[in-house]
C-alpha cells in the first residue's frame, strides 16, 4: 500500500516536472510578448517625465500628473517604468495613505529611507519638522540636489489609484502643487479604470486646476487577447510545448472578453489549462523525453509501458488487415520508444503545419482586405478565437474552397504581391521542415514564373499549389496516436475553480454537504447511494424541509417537521451505538460540519454516549436549540425573508431548486 | 499721516483692488481690529495673493513709529495644529528648516516645544515678537542711536489662507487664533482669507469675537481684463532670455487680445486665473498666427522669397487692419479653448500644441478648435476596453435606474404565450396635474436601485440577447438555467464592485454596511448607454419605460 502511494507520488513528480518545464517557456513566451508590447509606453512615460518645458504665463505652477490607464497589464509594469529611470521613485499602495498625515508620511519616508548617505543627525521629533510635513522633504530635496549633484524630479507613483480615498489624495496633491517650484515631484497614476477622464469625474476643479494631467493609455482589450494567442499558440517561430485544444481555448479567450480583460487573468487561465492538463493525464510523464526501452522494462514504469501498448493498439477499423498486423508486430515493448519518438515528431510537425497553414491563408485574407475585397469576410479583431478554433477542429474545408476560387480570380499583380510575403513567412520558420522547403521552392519557382511570358497563368498556378497546400497540411491532430500526451484536446476548461456561480455553490453545499466536508477519495459508488436525510448537518436538514414548503414558511410546522428528523436520527445513533462502535458508524453529522466548534463537539461526543441519561426536557430544549441555530445560519445565508404579514411566518427566497 | 507718507513712498496697484487696498492700508498702519475676515467665493486665489503681497510691501516700507511683520500660512497644507503652529511662526521669523540641522523648529535648540499647544503657540509668538523687535532695531541703530525703550511698536499680522480648512480639520485651535489679539497680548491681528462665509466657519456658542468683514466683489469684466493685462510686463521679464513670446512690444496686442478674450469667456467664468489660464494656452499660436501673417506680406514684398526661417523672436505688432482680422479669426477658437481647459479635460501646454493654428496660406483655415466631447472620448473608450459582461451591467443599472421597479414586470416579464407583453406608459401621462409638469426621469436623474434588481434586469438582459454568443453547454437544459448560473457567478459581483471604484456605478449604501442589500445608482449617462446597448445589440429605447422624446 504505502510503496505503492510512493509510486503514485514519484509519478506526480515526474509529471510535475514535465509541467514546470511545459508553463515556464510557455510563460516566457507570454512575458516577452508583453515586454514588448509595453516598451512603447514605457518609453514614453520616460519621455513624459523628462519633458520639463512648460508652457509660460500659466496663473500658477502645475503638479505633472502622468495617468497610466492601464486596463490589461496591472500590477507591477510601472516597477519597469521606474528602474529604467535614474530618479528617485517612490511606490504608494492605497493601504499608505488611509488619511492625509499618513498619506504624506508614507511619501516623504520613501524618499528619506531610500538614500542612506543623506542622514538627518540630531533630530529630536519633538522639536523638529514633523515627518508628515513637506517641509522636511522639502530640506531633504536641497541637500540631495547638493549630495549628487543634480536635480532630478523625484517620481511618485501611486497603485491602484482608483481605489484610493479622493479627499486624501486631493490633500496631498495640494500640498504637493504648493511646493512644486522647491520640489520637483512627478505623479503616475497607475488606473485600471477604462475611463480615461477618471480624475475629472472624481477629483473637484479646484484641484484639477492645480495638475498638468497627460494621459496615457496601454494596449488592451481584444488586442492583447489576439496577441497573446497568435504569437503563443499560432506562430512560425515558436511551438509551445503543450498544445492547447480548441474547447480551452475557446473558454480562454471568452473568459477574457466577457468577465475579466486582463492579462493576470489570462495567464492564470493557461496555467490552469496546462496543470489540468498534467493532472489528468499520466502519459505526460513521457512529455519531454521517453525512457529506454531497458527502464520500461523496470517495475516502476511498468504502468507507463501498458499504458502506451494499449493506446497504441491498432484497433481501427479502417485499417487493412495487412496493415494491422504488420503494426501489431512492430508494437513491442523493445519498441516503444521508437514508436512515442516517432509520434511526438509527427504531433509537432502537424501541429506546426496547421499553424503555417493559418499563417498563409491569414497572409492572403489580409491581403485581400488591404485590397479592398471582402475575402473570407474573418474577422481577425473579435472573432480571431473562432477563427482559431475552426482551424483546431479541422473545419475550415469550407474556406479553403472559396479562397481557392477567389485566387484564382487574383490579378497576376497582385500575386506578385502576395508571393513575396508568403516567402518571408516561410523565412520566419524556427526550424526548416521538410513541408515548408517543399512549399518555399513551389513559391519561388512562381515568382520565377511571373518573369516570364506565361505569367498569366500564374493566378491559376498559384491557386491550385496553395489548395493542395493547405489540403495536405490540414489534418485533425487527434488522428495522430498519443495525441493526448501534446495536445488538450477536447478537455472542458475547469470553469468552475475560476468563476463558480455562488448560489449555486452554496445550495449543493447545502443539498450535498458531505460531498464538501469528506475527503474526495470516496468512491462512485457512494455517490449513487442517497444519503437519508438523518445523516446530514441540522442546516442542511432545515433546508430539504425548507425546499419542500411553500412561499411562506410557518415556523413552528418548519420545527416539528425538523423535530421529527432528529428523533429519526437520535435513535439510529442509539442503534449503531449500542452494540459496539462500528467503523462504518455514521457519525453525528454535526461534526462533520466545519462550522461546529471544538467545545460543541466534545459536548456531542458525550452527549451521544450519555444520551440514554438525558431527560426528555434536556433533548427538546436541545432540539430547539439546534433549530434556531439552523434557522439563523439559513438567515444570515439570505435564504429567509422576515415579514410582518403573518405571524410566526417567514417568505422562502429560493425557489425553484433543480437538485 | 503714515498711511499717505506710503502711498507715496511706493504704491502698490493692483486692477480691481484699489478700494481694498486701500481700507487695509489703512487698518493696517492704523488701528487694525484685531480678527479680520475676507471672503471671496469666486478670485480667492487673487485675493490671496493681493492680501499677501500687500503685507509684503507693508513690511518692507515700515514707517518710523510703527514698523509691521507678517507671517502667512496655508491651512490646507497644515495637516495638523503643530505644523500649523510651525508654518506661522516660521514664516514670522522668515526661518527655513535646514536638513544638517536634523530639520530643527526655529530656536528649538534649549528643547523648547512651542508647537505643542496653545499656551506654548504663544509662547512662541512673544519670543518671534521679541526677536524681530530687536532684529528690526539692531538694523536701525546703526544709522540712530536710540534708548532700548525708544524702540519703535512692532505689529505683527498673521494671515491664514484658505481658513474654511481649519473648521474642518482643526476646529479646536479656531477660537484661539481669532482671540489671538487678547491672548498673546501683542500688539497683533489676525487676517483669515476664505472662500466660505464667517458663518459657515463659526464656531458655536459665540465663541469667537465677530471679525471686521471685508467681502470682495466678484472682478467685473474690465477688471479680469486689466489683471491680466497687467501681468504682461511680468512675463515679459520672466520669458525674455527663452522666448520672445511676451516681447515688450507686444504689450498692446495683448491687451487687444486679452480684452476680447474677456468678452467671450467672461460670461462662464469670473475667475482671472481661468481667464489667464486659456490666455497662456491660446496666446501661443496667436503669436504664431501674427508672425506667419508677417511673413506672408514679406514674401509677397519679395515676391515669394524663401525666408521661412523667420523666427517668433522677429514677431512685430502687425498693422490695426490686419490686427483686427487675426483677433477675429483667433477669437472664433475661445470657446472650444473654454470648453476642454475649464474643466481640464487637456492641460493648456497640450492643448496649445494641438491646436496651433495652420499656417494663412492654405485658404480653409479653420480655427474651430476639434475637441471631443467629454462623452464621446469615455463612450469610445469603454466600448473598446469593458468586458461584455460590464457592459451588460452598465445598460441594466442605467435600466433600473430611470424605469419605475413597479414597470418591471410588464416590461420584462415574459407572458405565457412566449410573447413579450409590453406597455409603455401612454403619452397621455405627461399632462400636467396641478400646473406642475412632470420630469422625465431621464431627466430627474438616476434613482438608487437594489443589487438584486440589477442583477434580474442583467439576466432579462443576458437571456434575451446574449444567448447566441455563449459557449455551448449541454448540462443546462431547462431554458433560463444557464442564465440562472451566469448572474450568481462571482465575476458579476466583482464586476459590479469594480465599475463602483471607476465610477461608471455609484454605491449609495456603505460599503461595510451588511444589513439589507446593497444600493446602487447609474452613473452612465444616456447616449453612452445608447452607444453601449447598440454595440450589445440591445434594443434599449424599447426597454424604457418612459418614451424618449
């Protein structure tokens, strides 16, 4: 038993490993998208805050406020933005600045702390400036500028600034403009908020007006989506290492653009994906590298070997008999390996081919477009996740059609237009494959062909190359054995981990509350057999009673219906107690509750041994006591309405429960 | 006698002013009372920096018997009693914390606290008096010798800014500044400058002495127009070594312009500062205007000549035709430049860039400033960056906001028959009832609404016209149980909570409070609403209650 948890253990590990490789050069991917996506901006924050020129004849000087609406990429971009820059940068978080004195505090302190070399000797805080104050910072300033030798602006940039008090900020921001000619402070203001016009909707004129507002916003919305997906997923150079199938993707890229459009949550999905990924299959072991066939041979591979010998089974019906056999012969476990190195080529070769396939017709659909054709009518902005998801599917027949008809209505110019781009497409390939040398010569002898006098034949030509092309490259990766290993397949996204439905939560919390408590290790069987309503918590005991009433509920039949259950319960517990304590005993399902505390639980403990003793008066004082307890939790869940109208009545809140 | 021997001396002028000035003047060097209360509501700024650097002045030319000191401090930049006490006296003593002295209070070296409290405030104050009193003498008595008790009086007036701050954070050390006369026992008067009246500030129970009022009249058109005008030999120095942008002899082309500038932007806002502001933003490409209107003539006197290089530094005042046709091309952009720097929706320097005028060569000059609305930008910019599901939220809280809860049924509620049975309310309801006409609530404003009928309209909303975009899922089959699971999962309450914090929704319950449901307020307006429901394909003018006319 144990040495075989160990085994199971040490597959975990290994899988686990797999995956840490798998994510991390996925996420480097998506890291170095990102970087790159937010280098522009990044730039021009520094160019912002170098900007010093201002306009002459303004009626006062102006605090620089640079706003960064930043509704994709939150967190931690603008710790980037300050390590490019010499200045001195301080980061505020709204938990700084819960009043005005603290706020200021928080400020000043950032700077202070940050330059050892600039020590403030023989201060007494009682008699000296007080840390909140700007003079201080003030004081601070012309000795730095004295120290270093410069004066450069001092940048403070404050997170989530939406979430900050707005009468604080406005405080600080007033000291901070009244100080601006001795005290070069620059604000970023780091918004998640789409409105760019935040700080007019929220902030009073009168502090508008002492602000130089530049607003700046980063890439968001379906853009970063399309992005991450092209480049990650369906880009000439560079094959993740995990596949990912259309059904994850789909739920991805809809996750994004209907709950949460931002990049964290983006990532988080395509990690989710990647551990389910690892979790639920055990092939993924032999993701990376596969064993000799002299250490499949070992015990602890064993489960591996008999893995792959029966998936890889010739047992389609559409081979020939011929063919079986001679498949049959060829699977051995000598062999194994071989055959799993053979299929992990083969997986990632057709992989890329599909990918280079999309790339072409994408090529040719924005030529298209460019050229002011309608084309295949995609949609590359919002629609690009269905587009992708067709191509993963294998359901795109139907496009190949129609753009090899309308190639071949193309002008010969603007195939010449064409063939070059797809040339540099092909150059862009990580590693040459034998699909895109074939196809490179094809393209190259057609741009030969357009220098010659047959060059109106070259539309036709090129048409008829790129059907065949794309045909041959199309092909649905599930057809490939041991796809389950590279490629996700049709594996549903774990939705609900990520944006469960509270009501319903809570109400098979309710309904089904073992299903919550006990350890998941329970077997199918278990979950046919219905437990009898006895066995579970008071709460969830009110609550089946509560379902089967009325719109109004009248507490008092409410408390004999729950009476008369635990009278069924507390005799069941007398019969399994008696004659000894079996293993199997239901236990009093009140401990099983989370919410019982530990001195009601030994209460119970007794009470279950000692309860021949207890008093008819002692059980319906505690049956009373347990019903009120339960009321009050299906209360303070929201699942009761008081009313007035009736008395000793309540009004149900939830109807309609499928259970 | 004083009072005329400094007008003499150097008098101070100040457009608009000349009457407060003076009655201060003479307060001042007089018999001042000892609690004066400005009030301006509408240049508080100017009036600020009149008062202040009257005193300035007032204490430069101190005359022979009564010499003046004054200490000014910001109430709003003192976040606490103590560093209100700190900024007064600092400013009394003209001290600057110095950072290799650990940023120590002035004279604080025998560990004296005079920022403590009240008492020790005082303190502080007699030892300031005694300080400059001999300071002040010292600097006399090498020029006269004089008896210590010959030394001339010393007044000292201390004058806090923005005072309307002190009640609310502070309201403990505001009887004691306005009885600061009394305490101290010097000869000392305290000036509060404020946007709000005395009896907003005024502390309870009579608690401190009625002050000697002065309230300052809004600036008239004319006024705005001279103070700014008069700020022109200032820029000039200031800007001389850079630019020439303010060149001396520009001086009456600005007021020119700045007069009709006046004209037009008068009428929204009296406040000098915002006339200056869109002077300083608009200014620029006038001069810029002028000097391509220059060039032209050049070129045309050279016949088409290549000197382009002409600099601004060369711009001269142009001729009183050509004068008052650029003013009247520029002036047609003042009330675009109004409407996107009064509310700083740009800041001027941008703005100024923007909008620099095209050169007069090309015959379409239009100088119509193109600036997008307020709602346009946000409307457009919350199309591209909200989820859908925000979206969603935004028409349905904009929905329960101007519909009556008691419409909801009839306007959403599916009838038996599958059928949509709606009724908008007849026109006929718009009859005015007692002489008082009815407000559309369109129009009334948004009225607060609770979550839970938020999220029903939101899954009307989802069930009706986002069921074709969802992902497919067989577990749901009873109709509505999908759109059942969709407005309880936990990324519509988030949502919800995060369109609170940009605030495209107003929470009006407190956000700790538990008991009862959360209630809610639309913040959209309708046409960003309308541009939201047409990008959902939600057909909004039918789901109002109330018929858009």
């Amino acid at each position: 038993m144990s040495e075989g948890l160990q085994k199971e253990e040490e597959d975990r590990q290994v899988c686990f490993d797999a995956y840490k490789k798998a994510w991390a050069k996925c996420l480097d991917r998506i890291q170095a998208i990102a970087r790159r996506l937010l280098d522009p901006v990044a730039g021009q924050i520094v160019k912002e805050i170098e900007d010093h020129a201002t306009l002459t004849g303004l009626p006062h000087p102006e605090l620089p406020i640079i706003t960064v609406t930043n509704p994709a990429f939150r967190g931690t971009f603008l710790y980037d933005v300050s390590q490019r820059l010499d200045n001195r940068s301080v980061h505020l978080y709204p938990s700084d600045c819960h009043n005005a004195i603290a706020g200021m505090r928080s400020l000043i302190a950032g700077f202070l702390e940050g330059t050892r070399d600039i020590v403030r000797e023989s201060h007494r805080s009682t008699t000296s400036v007080p840390n909140y104050d700007i003079k201080l910072l003030v004081a601070w300033y012309k000795e730095f500028c004295t120290v270093r030798g410069n004066d450069a602006q001092l940048i403070v940039i404050l997170h989530d600034f939406e979430v900050f008090d707005t009468e604080v900020m406005q405080d600080i921001f007033y000291i901070c403009s009244q100080h601006v000619r001795a005290l070069p402070l620059v604000f970023i203001l780091s918004m998640s908020s789409p409105v760019p016009l935040y700080l007019n909707i929220a902030y009073p004129r009168s502090i508008l007006k002492r602000l130089r507002i530049r607003k700046l916003t980063l890439p968001g919305g379906v853009s970063v989506l399309n992005t991450v997906l092209l480049e990650t997923f369906f880009s000439v150079d560079f094959q993740p290492d995990v596949i990912l199938g259309p059904i994850a993707l789909q739920y991805i890229a809809d996750f994004y653009l209907r709950y949460n459009p931002t990049f964290d949550s983006l990532i988080t999905n395509l990690q989710l994906m990647h551990m389910k990924h690892f979790s639920i299959e055990p092939l993924t072991s032999i993701l990376y590298s596969t064993p000799r066939s002299k250490e499949l041979s070992q015990p602890e591979w064993s489960d591996i070997a008999d893995d792959l010998l029966t998936r890889l089974a010739p047992v389609s019906k559409k081979l020939s008999d011929e063919k079986r056999n001679q498949q049959w012969k060829l699977l051995t476990p000598a062999n194994l390996p071989n055959l799993v190195e053979k299929h992990r080529k083969q997986l990632y070769s057709r992989a890329k081919a599909v990918v280079v396939v999309f790339n072409v017709m994408k090529i040719i659909q924005l030529f298209l477009v460019n050229e002011g054709y309608k084309g295949l009518g995609w949609d590359f902005k919002i629609g690009l996740s269905d587009i992708l998801v067709e191509f993963l599917q294998n359901n795109v027949d139907r496009d190949v059609k129609d753009l090899s008809l309308i190639m071949r209505k193309m002008s010969v110019a603007q195939v010449a237009k064409v063939l070059p781009q797809i040339l540099d497409l092909f150059s862009e390939m990580e590693h040459e494959t034998a699909i895109t040398r074939e196809a490179t010569a094809e393209v190259e002898a057609l741009i030969e062909l357009l220098k010659t006098n047959s060059k109106d034949d070259v539309p036709n030509k090129f048409s008829e190359w790129a059907t065949s092309f794309f045909k041959s490259n199309l092909v649905s990766l599930e057809e490939n054995p041991l796809w389950e290993i590279w490629y996700t397949g049709l594996t549903p996204f774990p939705s609900e981990l990520i944006n469960p439905s509270i009501r319903a939560t809570m109400i098979s919390g309710l309904l089904r509350p073992h299903d919550f408590t006990d350890k998941v290790q329970s077997t199918p069987d278990v979950d046919s057999e219905e437990e009898s309503l006895w066995q579970l918590p008071d709460t969830s005991i009110l609550f089946k009673r509560y379902l089967d009433s009325g719109k109004m509920i009248n507490v008092y039949d409410w408390f004999e219906s729950f009476q008369s259950v635990l009278e069924v319960q507390k005799t069941e517990l007398q019969k399994a107690a008696s004659p000894r304590k079996k293993r199997g005993k239901p236990q009093s399902p009140r401990k099983l509750s989370a919410k019982t505390k530990g001195k009601q639980k030994q209460q119970e403990d007794v009470e279950v041994d000692d309860n021949a003793d207890q008093t008819e008066e002692e059980w319906k004082l505690e049956v009373q006591a347990r019903f009120i307890r339960a009321l009050h939790e299906l209360d303070y869940l929201g699942f009761i309405k008081h009313t007035k109208r009736k008395a000793d009545h309540v009004i149900r809140t939830v109807f309609e429960v499928t259970e | 006698m004083s009072t005329s021997k400094l007008h003499e001396q150097e008098p101070l002028v100040y457009p608009g002013y000349d009457a407060v000035l003076l009655e201060l003047t003479t307060l001042l060097t007089g018999y001042p009372p000892p609690f004066t209360f400005i009030h301006d509501s509408e240049a508080f700024e100017v009036t600020t920096k009149v008062t202040r650097s009257l005193l300035e002045h007032l204490s430069a030319t101190s005359s022979e018997d009564t010499s003046i000191a004054f200490a000014h401090a910001d109430a709003a930049c003192c976040l606490s009693q103590r560093s209100l006490f700190e900024a007064v006296i600092h400013s009394l003593v003209d001290f600057e914390p110095e950072w290799k002295d650990g940023c120590s209070n002035w004279e604080s070296a025998d560990d004296i606290r005079w920022n403590e409290n009240v008492d020790s405030f005082l303190q502080g104050l007699r030892r300031a008096y005694a300080h400059i009193r001999q300071k002040r003498s010292t600097g006399k008595e090498k020029g006269k010798e004089r008896e210590a008790t010959d030394r001339p009086g010393l007044r000292v007036v201390l004058l806090i800014e923005g005072a309307e701050r002190l009640r609310d954070v502070m309201p403990d050390v505001l009887v004691p500044l306005t009885r600061l006369n009394e305490l101290s026992q010097l000869d000392l008067c305290v000036i509060f400058v404020s946007r709000v009246g005395w009896e907003v500030i005024k502390p309870p129970l009579a608690a401190s002495p009625d002050p000697y009022f002065i309230d300052i009249p809004p600036p008239t058109k004319e006024t705005a127009a001279q103070i700014l005008i008069s700020q022109f030999p200032g820029l000039s120095e200031e800007t001389s070594e850079s630019t020439n942008l303010y060149h001396p002899s520009l001086q009456n082309l600005y007021s020119h312009f700045v007069t009709i500038l006046c004209d037009i932007c008068h009428l929204f806002t009296r406040d000098p500062q915002e006339l200056q502001y869109i002077a300083a933003a608009r200014w620029p490409g006038f001069v810029k205007l002028v000097a391509d209107a220059n060039r032209r003539k050049l070129n045309t006197g050279d016949e088409g000549g290549m000197d382009v290089d002409e600099d601004v530094d060369h711009v001269q005042p142009p001729s009183e035709e050509d004068r008052l046709r650029l003013i009247r091309l520029i002036s047609g952009s003042f009330p675009a430049a109004f409407e996107s720097l009064y509310p700083r929706l740009m800041n001027a320097d941008d703005w100024a860039k923007a909008n620099q005028p095209p050169s007069l060569a090309s015959r379409t000059l239009d100088l119509r400033a193109t600036t997008n609305t307020v709602e346009d930008q946000s409307s457009a910019h919350l199309l591209e960056y909200l989820p859908k599901i925000s979206k969603y939220i935004l028409v349905a809280s904009y929905l329960a906001s101007t519909n009556p809860a008691k419409s909801d049924l009839r306007m959403f509620g599916r009838g038996l028959d599958e059928k949509k049975r709606k009724r908008r309310a007849m026109k006929a309801s718009r009859k005015t009832k007692g002489g008082v006409a009815k407000i559309a609530q369109r129009l009334a404003g948004p009225s607060p609404f609770p979550i839970d009928r938020l999220v029903a309209i939101l899954g009307v909303l989802l069930e009706e016209y986002d069921a074709d975009s969802r992902m497919p899922a067989e577990e749901f089959s009873i109709p509505g149980e999908y759109t059942d699971m969709e407005i309880s999962r936990v990324d519509v309450y988030s949502s919800i909570l995060e369109l609170v914090a940009a605030r495209l929704l107003h929470r009006t319950t407190k956000a700790d409070q538990l008991d009862g449901p959360a209630t809610f307020k639309s913040a959209v307006s309708y046409d960003t609403t309308l541009a939201l429901a047409k990008d959902l394909k939600i057909p909004l003018l039918d789901l109002l209650w109330e018929p858009v006319v």
